[in-house]
C-alpha cells in the first residue's frame, strides 16, 4: 500500500502561502519540485535542526498550492506547472523542431524505415502494458508480414497497429464523440468477452481501477451516468475550444491521457484509447516526431512508476502533478532512444556500406546483406523487403532476384505461393 501524506488543515496552508518559504528549507523545496517527488520520498529528507518532515511538507504542498490551476472543476484535478515542466517542455520544442534538420542528407530516405519500426513498437509494448504476451520478435514478424493473429494477444497487438495507423491519417480530424468510440473499436476488436463492448461506452458502474502491481483497489471511478457530460468536456479540450488559462501543447496531451484513464469509460482497453489520444493529440499539435518514437515502451518497461503517478494524485488531492511530470520523463527518454537508435541504424548502414564495394549491388540490397550477416537465419519475402525499405513490390522483387543471380541468396519456397530469400548453405 502507498502511504497517504499527512493531512494538513486549510488554514495552515494559506499561512505558509502569506509567509512565504523559509530560506533556509527553500532550495530543498525547489529540488523536491524539480521532480515532483511524493511524501514516501519527502519525509526522509535531511533537514535542518527544528525541521520535522511534517513541516517540511506543508512547504512543499503550499509552493505548489500556490502556482496550482484548476485542470477538470468536477473532480476537482488540480495542477501546478512547475519550471521544470516548463524547460522540458521547451526543450522538447526546439528537439521535435530540429531533429531532423541535422544531417537531413542522411536521414531523409530513412525516415519511413524508422516510422515502420516505431510504429511497431509502439503497438507491441501499448499492448504489453495490458496483458499482451506475445514475444517481440514475433509480434513484429506478424506486423510486417501481415500475418492473421493466432489469439487474444497477437489480436492486441495488431488492433493496437491498426488503430495507430488510423490516427496516423486522420491526424487533423477533431474529436467527437463517434471518433473515440470508433477508435475504441478499432483498439478492442475481438479481444473483448462480450464484443458489444467493443466500441461502446460501459452501462454499469461494476468496474474498479486496480494496482496491477499490488492488485490493490486504487480507486473507484465516476459513476457511468457522468460519462456523457465527460465526452463532451474531453472533446471540446481536445479540439481547444477551452478559453482561459494556455496550458503547453504537451502537457494538454498528458491530461487528456488522465481524463479518459481517470474517467474509465469503456468495460477495458481504457489505458491503450487514454495513450492512443495522447498519441493523437501530439500528432494533431505538429509534434510530428512523435510517429517516431515509442513512448509506450518506456512506460511499459517503467511500469510500476506508470502506476504509482496515477495512485500519488489520487492520494494526494488529486494534484496531477505526479503524472504530468512522469510522463514528461518518459517522453525524455523516449526521444533519447530514437536518437540512439538513429545512431545505431546508422552505424550499420555504414557496416552496408563495404557490401557495396562488391559492386552491382545498391543499399538496400546492400543493408539486407548486412541483416543476413548479422541474423543468419533471417528469411526475407518480397514484402518484408517492400516494408522495410518503403519501395514497391516490383523493386523488391529485382533487389531479391538479381542478389540471387549473384549468388548472394538463395530463393526458397515457404508455400504454394511465397517465396523466400535466405543466406546461400555452406558446402
């Protein structure tokens, strides 16, 4: 169970607000804030002689209190944007501008290889997060090959890819109530016990929002009589028909992620629609490097954390702070790991590069080598090739055939209709 903080009358508060911050506490109160850290870390706090961690908390609570907004009135969901939150997100402003700006040369011909890649990420581990358990490497072998899914988990994943794609071309569209149904349709297909929930929003209030972790209760949500009047709220902060306070394009996104978690309005598939929008949101804002990046996989692999952002606002008077700056972490490392992985490609376009010597052989055929090279046992179709590289089947097709002319392949038949290429058998 996660500790709640301690409860602190109204009045003390406004008189840490009139009094200001005591000096010699104020940097540790900033620092605390930087990563906007909840009791179970603040009460172990070293401080100064006469300090209680009590006191030390009504600090914290008060500098936050005090620069706080209203973000949701019903529910009374409250957020303080702190500096930090507001370099990252600048940062994040000029990364996202930029990007692909440096060495565009380079990076240009490959984006729609690493968009194909990211994509599929994403889909796997968003589908992971909710019981997936398909391995990777096979979930990616379906994706690119088209393969029908075998159960509930591969079926996951490829809605998951499939609703992602949508988004992807209707980017622009405003929100509407129709819009998110459909995308939960999309998201839920086949998967659901009862497939009328597929799509639909829930009619009972027979749902509680659970640890996966702990298993532990973590809140009960809104009754399903208030879903109404919460799509419509959601789509209208969605499509910025909000006046009043600007909130960063970013951190609008996490908080139409909490909305639609924290409302729970669908039987399942809440937490992949709630990322799914955030996802949308980024896209529709021109936060276009967003496509290229997995933000799932880093929650999924930060899972626990994920949980404990959500159960700490709950905790703590709905302060959404918790989840605001989680998710702004993950999105920092998010765009770590697209750079590293352009880094990578990159480093093995250039190991291709020495194929190429050889003569008679362009990169793609160049870099498939290389694939064999390192993955041996790799098997490449026509379409594999056309994915990978964003060509048509015809081009495909003649980088495979001419590599077998040149002894490079070996074509092999998979059944009465695929063909596959594979490294030539050592004699």
């Amino acid at each position: 169970m996660i500790e709640s903080p301690p409860k602190i009358d109204k009045r003390v508060i406004v008189n840490a607000l009139m009094g200001g911050c005591d000096p010699l506490i104020a940097p540790l109160v900033d620092k605390i804030n930087e990563t906007y850290e909840y009791w179970d870390k603040v009460k172990y706090k070293l401080l100064p002689t006469g300090y209680t961690p009590q006191m030390l908390w009504i600090q914290v609570k008060a500098s936050r209190l005090g620069g706080a907004f209203i973000v949701w009135e019903k529910y009374g969901i409250n957020l303080c944007v702190t500096s930090q939150m507001q370099r990252m997100c600048h940062d994040f402003d000029m990364k996202f501008g930029s990007f692909w700006e440096v060495d565009n040369d380079s990076l240009n011909s490959e984006k729609k290889y690493y968009l194909n890649s990211s994509l599929m990420e994403e889909a796997i581990y968003s589908s992971k997060m909710e019981g997936a358990s398909t391995t990777r490497m096979i979930a990616k072998e379906m994706l690119r090959k088209k393969k029908s899914p075998q159960n509930k988990s591969q079926q996951m994943i490829v809605n998951n890819y499939n609703t992602i794609q949508y988004i992807v071309a209707h980017k622009d569209d405003p929100l509407t109530e129709q819009t998110l149904l459909h995308i939960h349709r999309l998201m839920t297909e086949r998967t659901m016990d009862n497939p009328e929930n597929a799509g639909s929003f829930r009619t009972n209030d027979n749902v509680v929002v659970a640890d996966m972790v702990e298993g532990d209760v973590i809140y009960t949500p809104p009754s399903f009589k208030e879903i109404p009047e919460f799509v419509k709220t959601l789509c209208s902060f969605f499509n910025n028909n909000n006046s009043g306070i600007f909130i960063h394009p970013i951190i609008r996104g996490i908080i139409i992620h909490f909305m639609l978690a924290y409302m729970h309005p669908f039987v399942d598939g809440n937490g992949r629609t709630a990322r799914a929008l955030f996802y949308w949101y980024m896209l529709k804002e021109k936060y276009n490097l967003t496509e290229y990046m997995s933000i799932s996989r880093v929650i999924a692999k930060s899972k626990s954390s994920y949980e404990k952002a959500f159960r700490y606002t709950e905790n703590d008077g709905n302060d959404m702070g918790y989840f605001v700056a989680y998710n702004l972490k993950a999105l920092e490392i998010a765009f770590q790991q697209l750079r590293d992985y352009i880094q990578r490609k990159q480093k093995e376009k250039k190991a291709a590069n020495s194929f190429l010597i050889a003569g008679n052989i362009n990169l793609r055929q160049a870099m498939v080598l290389q694939r064999l090279k390192e993955e041996p046992d790799t098997i490449f179709t026509v379409k594999d090739v056309q994915e990978l590289f964003s060509v048509s089947s015809m081009t495909a097709r003649k980088d495979l055939t001419d590599l077998v002319k040149q002894g490079y392949l070996t074509e092999v038949a998979i059944n009465k209709v695929t063909r596959g290429y594979i490294k030539p058998q050592e004699d």
